[in-house]
C-alpha cells in the first residue's frame, strides 16, 4: 500500500501529457483572445501597481484560468489527491476480525489462540463448535475462516508459502505454537519444563548497519512533495515553451513589443504562469491536508509544517529556474514540431533528477547521489525535498542550496532574457542559439 500514491500520481501524470499531446498547440491558452486589445491599450498607459510587468503578469493569469485544459488538468489532479489519500484510509479500515471456530476449547487453548493472535498483530472472534463435522460445515459456507482442535488446523484454501497476509501469519504461527505443544508432551516434559521452553527468547541477531524504521509520514509527504512538484512542473513549463512559440509565430508579439519592452513582457508571462502554478499547488496540498483530516488518512497527517512549506519553497525555485529556459527555447522555434524537437533536451535534467530523487526516498536510505544533486539548481528542487523528508539535511545546508539556486537563477535569467529579445522577433526558420550568443547586443 506504501507504493499506491505513486502510482496514482503516475497515472495522472500519464493522463495529463496524453491530453496535453492531443491538443498540440490548441491546448495552449489563445493569445489571441479578447483580452489582447484591451490589454495594449493600458500598456499604452502604463497604469498598473506593478507597471507593464504586472499587466501582462494578470493577463498571463487570466488566460490560465478560463483555459479549458487548465481545468480538465486541475480536476485529474484533484482527483488523484483524493484517491492517494483516501484509498489507503478505506483499506486499512477495513480489517476484520479473523472467525476462529474451536472444536472442544477450554480456557488454556483459548488463552493460546489470543496470545498467538497477539503476537501477529491480529484480531479474533472465537466461536465455540459442537463438534468436528459442523465445524467443517461452517468453514465451507463461509461462515469461519478457521477451525481449531486440540489436534486440528483446518483452512479453506491452501496457504501458499509466499502469502504474507495476517490471516496466512497467524495460521503459521497456530501450526508452530502447537507442534511444539504436542512435541513437548511426546518428550514427557513436565508442564513447568514446556513453560521454560516455550518463554526461551530467541538469539539476539546483529547487524553491521544500522536498522532502517518503517517510513513516517514526513518522509511520505516529501515523496508525495517530489511528485507534485515534477507534475506541475512538467504542465506549466510546457504551456510557457508554447505559449511563447505561439505569440512569435502569430506575430502578434510585434504588437505587444510596441508597447512593451521584451524583458518586461517575458518577465510579466512568467510571473503570470508561476502564479497559477503555486496557487494550484497550494491548493492541491491544502486539499490534501483538510481531506486526510477529514477521512483520518496518515499519508499526510501529522506531516511537519517544515517538509509542507520545503515541498512549496522548491516549486517556487524550479519553476523559476526553468521556466527562463523554456522561454528563451521557445522564442528560437515558431512551429510546433520545432518545440517538440526541443523538449526532451530540456526535459532531460528535470527528469533525471525525478527518477533518481523517487528512486531514493521510495528505498528509505537517500544515495550520495540525491545528496550531491540536492546543490545543483536543475535537479535541486527533488532532491533536497527528498533530503527534507528524511531529516538528512541541516537548515543551512537547506540555505545554502536555495542560494546556489537563486544565483544561478539570476544568471539564467539574464542570459535567457538576451536571447529572447534578439530571437522572438526573427522569423522565417528555427533560430539557432549559437548565432544568437555569437551576435553582438543591440
């Protein structure tokens, strides 16, 4: 059950680029929409808190919200939530005591078959029989799950060896803790000489490494953290490499370039496309908490507020780190096959360090690896919520990796920024970005 929210959140994330692939360029918010001319003229104006900037970061955010894949999207991810958070509350709420009928019982064996129980973890209904073949009987009609004698074990199905279930557990353990009754009474051991036996403590067994703790819910929630970041990433850096390809190939960035200057129009999208991206993620995550709340689900509950914020920290920085990229990409292309040409490229890091970062927290013990990515910006936004989760990461290597992150960022930007505004007016082909870094700034 530990693997069920990711492979729910896997399904989503498969059913999230299947649709987006359907759509190609439609699924992308029109720019050329109603909201285009109104929005030159208060460029032409320049009346906003934020400056032009801010206007085309509220016109960004408009176009987002009333898309129609924005929404389909949004509802699968919702959807998704729910089920990694209910799903596992049903099932183990579920768990019924197992019906234990016992042929001739007498206070010593119905001591013995609870202490069994205990020792497995499982709950039983003991129900006394009136003999063997009733017994039979009701195990047959469905009415038992098992049947217990002074000599007896009977089941319904076979018992494979690999079947791990409690009722599997607590059969076996029934066919030892008698066995060793009756060999006790085949020796001619005294009551008191069986006792001492049967209390014997097994033999302590050491390990060179230490033990590894069942998973808690802080590391549950930075593994559910690694995967909404990587879906929220992949959706929106996606619709801001088409959306830019798609104002340059319509040519309608020439009118927002007439009242606008490139940095300010680049930035005001990103900024508009990042707003969405964190209020849906704040959203899914609140929806997570107050749902697992509500249904008494531990996937999330009890999560630290440290891990939470870390998870909405990092989307923040990935999507501000590549989402210059994805720009500048899609201000070198203006046709949709030249925009699929690039998306693996760009795809690869943000990918690599998803698998590794899930590969990792899904194992229990982060690899030097995760540590080592957890301070390079591509890959630090999975990497270090990873090391968040499992407590391996001290606030100021957490510091110190938001630093290295930001600084790059800025870097980026600067360099993303130039070749946007030399590449997104040049038609007629795919721009390529060594004649761009080659050519001397205006």
């Amino acid at each position: 059950m530990r693997f069920l929210p990711i492979v729910i959140a896997i399904l989503a994330v498969g059913l999230a680029i299947r649709l987006r692939r359907r759509r190609g360029i439609r699924g992308a918010p029109s720019v050329l929409g109603p909201l285009l001319g109104p929005l030159v003229a208060r460029l032409s104006r320049g009346k906003h808190p934020f400056g032009d900037t801010g206007l085309v970061a509220g016109r960004e955010i408009r176009e987002r919200l009333r898309g129609r894949t924005f929404r389909v999207i949004t509802l699968i991810l919702f959807a998704a939530v729910a089920a990694a958070v209910v799903i596992p509350a049903v099932r183990g709420g579920t768990t019924h005591a197992r019906r234990v009928g016992v042929v001739a019982g007498s206070p010593a064996l119905t001591a013995e078959l609870e202490a069994v129980a205990r020792g497995v973890g499982v709950s039983v209904e003991l129900r006394d029989q009136p003999d063997l073949a009733q017994a039979r009987s009701a195990l047959h009609a469905g009415h038992l799950d098992l049947v217990v004698g002074a000599e007896t074990i009977l089941v319904k199905d076979p018992i494979s060896d690999t079947d791990t279930s409690a009722g599997a557990r607590y059969v076996r353990a029934l066919s030892v803790a008698f066995g060793a009754q009756r060999a006790y009474r085949e020796a001619g051991l005294t009551p008191a000489q069986a006792a001492t036996i049967a209390a014997a403590r097994p033999l302590p067994v050491q390990s060179l490494n230490p033990g590894r703790n069942a998973r808690t819910t802080s590391e549950s929630t930075a593994l559910i953290g690694v995967i909404l970041i990587f879906i929220v990433l992949t959706q929106y850096l996606t619709w801001t490499l088409m959306g830019v390809m798609e104002e340059k190939a319509s040519r309608v960035i020439e009118v927002l370039l007439a009242a606008v200057r490139p940095i300010q129009l680049l930035g005001g999208k990103l900024m508009g496309i990042g707003a969405v991206a964190l209020a849906q993620a704040v959203a899914l995550v609140a929806f997570a908490l107050v749902l697992a709340e509500v249904v008494g689900s531990s996937i999330v509950h009890g999560a630290t507020p440290w891990v939470v914020v870390s998870i909405l920290v990092w989307l923040v920085l990935g999507y501000a780190f590549y989402s210059w990229v994805y720009a500048a990409a899609g201000s070198l292309a203006e046709r949709q096959d030249q925009v699929q040409s690039m998306a693996l490229p760009l795809s690869a890091p943000l990918i690599f360090g998803y698998i590794v970062s899930l590969i990792g927290a899904s194992s229990g013990h982060p690899s030097l690896l995760v540590k080592v990515l957890a301070y390079l910006p591509p890959t630090a936004p999975f990497a270090m919520t990873t090391l968040v989760g499992f407590g391996a990461a001290a606030w100021w290597q957490f510091v110190l990796s938001v630093l290295l992150t930001v600084g790059c960022t800025v870097l980026i930007a600067m360099l993303a920024a130039q070749v946007y505004r030399r590449a997104v007016l040049r038609t007629g082909g795919r721009v390529q970005l060594r004649e761009l870094l080659g050519a001397r700034t205006n």
